[in-house]
C-alpha cells in the first residue's frame, strides 16, 4: 500500500465535504446527517500516525418521531479500505441513503394504518 500524501488527504476532506459530510471535533471524522441517522467516515492513523485506512459506519436512531418514542441506537459497519476511495464513500452514502428510504417509507405505512 502506498501511503498517500498530506495533499491527498486534504483533497479526500475537500471531497467529503463537497458530499455534505461535516466535522465537528476531530478532522477526520465526517458525518452525513439524515432524518433518521447519520453515516460516518473516518480517515485512521497507525499509532505512529502514518495513514492507515478509510472506515464508516451507519448509525440509525430516532426519538421524537410521531410512530416512536424509542431510541434505536444500532451501529451498522459499512467496512473499511486501505486506500482514500471516493467509490467507497459513495457507495457507503447509497447504501445510508436507501437505509433511510426504507425508514421513511414506513413510517409513512404506520401512519396510513394508525393515523
């Protein structure tokens, strides 16, 4: 594996944010927020902080909505590469994406049933 460059991984940043990934205390972490969860996808070091890979993960909750009054906290890995792949980030974000669709198009279910 060829450890990629600071620029590398400056672009990778610049391209998850153009995604619509935001940071909040760490830099290499990056959320995708959606109404019922968020993905995530972290850049990790080694212990001697030299790049080691691309993980994420899909966090799925919600509490307020008008069919739950449950929090569902369920971490879904999505894997990980040893590379900066933006396909991997992009079919992380339509695996997330069609997640939500399926939450959404439930919830509408429930509502036609209960409502």
């Amino acid at each position: 594996m060829v450890k990629p460059s600071e620029k590398e991984i400056i672009n990778f940043r610049k391209y998850l944010r153009k995604q619509g990934f935001v940071t909040h205390l760490c830099d290499d972490s990056f959320y995708l927020y959606y109404k019922y969860g968020y993905v995530c996808v972290s850049i990790e070091y080694t212990k001697k902080g030299d790049f080691k890979g691309v993980r994420s993960f899909l966090s799925i909750g919600w509490e307020n909505n008008r069919c739950s009054r449950f929090q569902f906290p369920n971490y879904y890995d999505l894997g990980s590469v040893r590379k900066l792949d933006r396909g991997y980030v992009e079919g992380c974000i339509t695996k997330s994406t069609n997640v939500m669709v399926a939450i959404s198009d439930m919830f509408e279910k429930i509502g036609k049933i209960v409502g």
